[in-house]
C-alpha cells in the first residue's frame, strides 16, 4: 500500500470529496478503491469497514462545522451569537452537503464523548444558549429546537423545497428572530432532580 500512500486520513479526506460530489450515499468503499487505483481489499488495513469510514467522515465534518460556528459566534452573545451560529451551520450545510449529511449519522455515545470535536461542539452550543439563561432540562430542549429547525430549513433549501416567492434568506433571518424570541421567553420546566 506504500506505492499508493494511502492512510486513514487521505481515505477519509477522499470519502469528504466524494460525499460532496456524489452524495454521502454514494461513499462506498468500491468507489474509494477506484478513486485511488486499489483493490477494495487494499482499503481494510486503514478502516475496518464502510461504518467505521462513515463513522470518521462524520467526525471530520462535525468538526469542520464546529469550527466554522466557533469563528462565527467569537465575540458575540444572544442574538447577535444565535445569528452567526446559525448563519455558519447554514452556510456549512449548502456548502458541504455531502459532509453535512454524515453529521446527522447516529454515532456511538463512547465516540462523541471521545471526540474533541463533539465536546466541542456541545461547549459551544450550550455556551450560547446559557447566555439565554438556560439551564437544564431546558438547554436540552433547545439545543433540539435549534437543530432542529437549522437541519430542517437547510434540507428544504438545498431541496429546493421553498417554492413560493419570498426571498429564502429573508425567510431565514425571520426565522432567526422567532427562535430568539422564544429562546428569551423559554417556558422554563423546574428539573425534577431531587
């Protein structure tokens, strides 16, 4: 495998391309090995299987995404922070929808409490609605909200789903404004914790 200096990290770079130019679908192990001129077999010494490579392209794009937010929202709280978050989740996700698709796979608990990039992520996520005054069982609730919402417009958009015609990025800045509303009137549930 020397010859074709193949290692982990350019198949899952390789796999990023792929998923944004073909579909996160279409990330195969047989289309990696064409990519680079190998047999399928070749593959296995760098990942075990396609989950275990899907499982890695998820966490680079998670933390391709994580650190675009985190650039966005540096400086900022409330609104103005709860703008450029979603500004940058949005821009990720039209930008790099094949990675952004391998960001919504289920992953294993233990990988996204290992993974520097999903603690990071929660950091920042749960950071910004704290300045909202949240605290649990209400941050959960809203991070859900959020995700939610951003992962729904950015699927109907890039679906081409929004057929009337007003403007999509006016439609998105009122949709900002309502979830700012209702994150600063959060009907606040009392934790049950004893």
């Amino acid at each position: 495998m020397a010859r074709a200096g193949l290692t982990a990290d350019r198949l899952v770079a390789a796999a990023a391309e792929l998923a944004d130019e073909a579909g996160y679908e279409n990330v195969t192990l047989s289309a990696l090995a064409r990519h680079f001129g190998v047999k399928d077999a070749s593959l296995y010494s760098h990942v075990r299987n396609l989950r275990d490579l899907r499982t890695r392209l998820a966490l680079l794009a998670g933390g391709e995404m994580i650190d675009a937010i985190a650039t966005a929202v540096a400086g900022r709280s409330g609104k103005e922070a709860l703008a450029a978050f979603a500004g940058a989740y949005r821009a990720y996700a039209l930008a790099h929808p094949g990675r952004y698709a391998a960001t919504q796979i289920p992953l294993d608990q233990a990988l996204v409490t290992d993974s520097p990039a999903m603690r990071r992520t929660a950091e920042i996520t749960y950071g910004m609605l704290r300045a909202y005054g949240l605290d649990e069982p209400d941050l959960t609730d809203a991070v859900r909200l959020l995700r939610s919402t951003f992962h729904g417009y950015c699927a109907l958009e890039a679906g081409g789903g929004f057929g009337a015609p007003r403007d999509v990025q006016r439609s998105w800045e009122r949709a900002i404004d309502a979830l700012h509303v209702a994150l600063e009137n959060w009907p606040r549930e009392e934790s049950t914790d004893d």
